[in-house]
C-alpha cells in the first residue's frame, strides 16, 4: 500500500485546471465584449444617412 500513498500524494500536489480555465474564460468574456461593441456599432444612427 505504500505506492498508493505516494500516487495519492502527487495527485493531491497537482493544481487543475484552475488558472487555464480562468484564462479562457477572460479572454472569452472579453472577446464577447469586443465582438458586441463591433457588431452594435454598426446598428448606431448619427443622422448623418443621407
């Protein structure tokens, strides 16, 4: 049973997938952002549609 502790141990070291997962969901929430300040951009009226 003593490889087992050791494999447990060195599991329990790892981090996961938190600090990649907070990457992507930033950049996705930035993006999202982005993309909507782009698309509605275009919907703006400044009268000056002749």
């Amino acid at each position: 049973m003593p490889h087992t502790a050791v494999i447990l141990a060195a599991v329990s070291e790892e981090q996961g997938p938190g600090n990649t997962l907070r990457v992507v969901l930033l950049a996705a929430l930035v993006g999202a952002a982005l993309l909507a300040w782009f698309l509605l951009r275009g919907y703006r009226n400044d009268d000056n549609n002749d």
